[in-house]
C-alpha cells in the first residue's frame, strides 16, 4: 500500500501542469532547502542535516538551475533548463556529480501554449491532448522503442477542475483511478485512488489556511488510518518555510526548511 501511494504521488506530482490552470510566478531569485531527518534523543528530536538543494531562477521567474547535494556538501546532481520567448520550458538536462551529462529531455508546445510533447534522448516520449479550454484530456507515454508503455485519460466539472485521472495499460486495460474533490474555493480537498478491480487503493485529504495555503497532507490506508501526515508553515510573502513529516504513530521523522533570496 505504502508503496502504491507514494508511486501515485510521485504521478501526481509530474501532473501538476494538469491541475494548475497557468503557471505559477515566483517572487524571489534563490530558493534553498535543507532537509533534516529526525533522531531521538533522551525522547527529545534532534535535527541532523540530511541534504540540500538550490533553485535558481531568473527574472521572469522561470526556474533555471535546480542544484542537489549530500550532507557533507558534496554534489548528487544539477539540473539545468532553458525556455523560449513565451516562457514555456524547451530543454532541461540534467548532470552527474561529476558533471557529466546524464539525460537531456525537450519539449513541445501547440499555438496556444500548452504542451503537446516531451521527448528524452533516449528516445521515451509522452506526449499530451487538451480541450478547447486548455485542459489536458490524454497523456500517452512511449517506451525508447516507441511502444505504447501507458495512457491516462483526464476529466473535469464545469469550474475546470480535475475530478477524474483514469491510467491505462499498454493492452488498454485499467490499471487505475482517482477521484478528486474540492472546496468553494476551488482547493482540493480530497484525493481517492482506487485498483484496477474498482477495490480501494488509499485516501489523500488536504487542509489549508484562510490565504489558500495548503497546511496539511494525510494519508490514509484502507481502514481510514493514518500512513502519513505532512504539516506546512509559510511566511508573510506566502512562500513555505517549513515541511514537517510525522509517521502513523504521528511521530515526526522528518523536517525540510525553505530559505529564499529576494
């Protein structure tokens, strides 16, 4: 279960182009994070560094440098990306600690913005349909040889909101869905994952605060008990400042700090 979630989240998270109706503009040049894992120590938690990254961006906040790094500073892998004239990501390479170049993946746009195409050097290929309202409606991924690897199929309400994510096998058969729900104010609140026999898979619930900021990220297994929960703080500029990741025994295990340059 835990690991189905996670490999749902880690969908999730790639699709967030699907969700998002434009892109977010940020307000700062540099954005560092510093993760800790937790250790315990007379039944009190102590933080001990356990990575770093940078992010890097330029005027028109277009990320353009992601930088990650072990606890004793030394380099995991740094990622690099470019864009055109209308701000939409063409390239983005990423490199080996030694820095040599590990993968190179480009992309494509239609007339009217949205991505229809991402191709890697090694040839995996996604690409992507949209409504007439700019929605994605069809995600397909190849494998290097160009076979069919997966599909997902996307649907929405009337306020242009995901309510549906359907992936598909190569043989077209289901492999699974999720459903989402939302409150008045358009943040979702809730996110279920179900098997390819209809069966549940797990539960994701959301909270945020009068801003719109999301607060709080519960997961939850088959029985409605809690796997995970991730607790968010942000400062006045609405930026997060801090990540916090508590167990199923609510014990916290790990922290992530956000500092930025302005």
């Amino acid at each position: 279960m835990k690991k189905l979630i996670t490999l749902i989240i880690f969908i999730f998270i790639l699709s967030g182009l699907v969700l998002a109706k434009e892109k977010k503009r940020v307000n700062y040049k540099k954005r560092i994070v510093s993760g800790y894992k937790i250790e315990y120590k007379l039944g009190k938690p102590v933080k001990k560094l356990n990575g770093k990254s940078i992010y890097k961006y330029d005027s028109k906040g277009n990320n353009i440098e992601d930088s990650s790094y072990k606890s004793d500073g030394s380099m995991i892998q740094k990622i690099k990306f470019e864009y055109d004239s209308k701000n939409n990501i063409i390239k983005h390479a990423t490199y080996k600690s030694d820095g040599s170049l590990y993968r190179k993946d480009k992309y494509k746009y239609d007339n009217k913005g949205n991505m229809i195409e991402k191709v890697s050097d090694s040839g995996c290929c996604n690409r992507y349909k949209y409504n007439n309202k700019g929605n994605m409606i069809e995600s397909t991924m190849y494998n290097s040889d160009k076979s069919l690897l997966n599909k997902g199929k996307y649907k929405y309400d009337n306020k242009e909101n995901m309510i549906e994510y359907i992936s598909y096998k190569s043989d077209g058969s289901p492999e699974m869905k999720n459903k989402y729900k939302y409150d008045n104010k358009q943040n979702i609140i809730e996110w279920v994952i179900y098997k390819s026999d209809g069966s549940l898979a797990g539960k994701i619930k959301f909270k945020y605060d009068s801003k719109g900021n999301n607060i709080e990220y519960t997961e939850y297994d088959l029985d409605e008990s809690i796997v995970k929960k991730i607790k968010y703080k942000y400062e006045s500029k609405g930026n997060i400042i801090e990540e916090a990741k508590y167990n199923s025994e609510n014990k916290l295990k790990s922290i992530s700090e956000w500092k930025y340059e302005y």
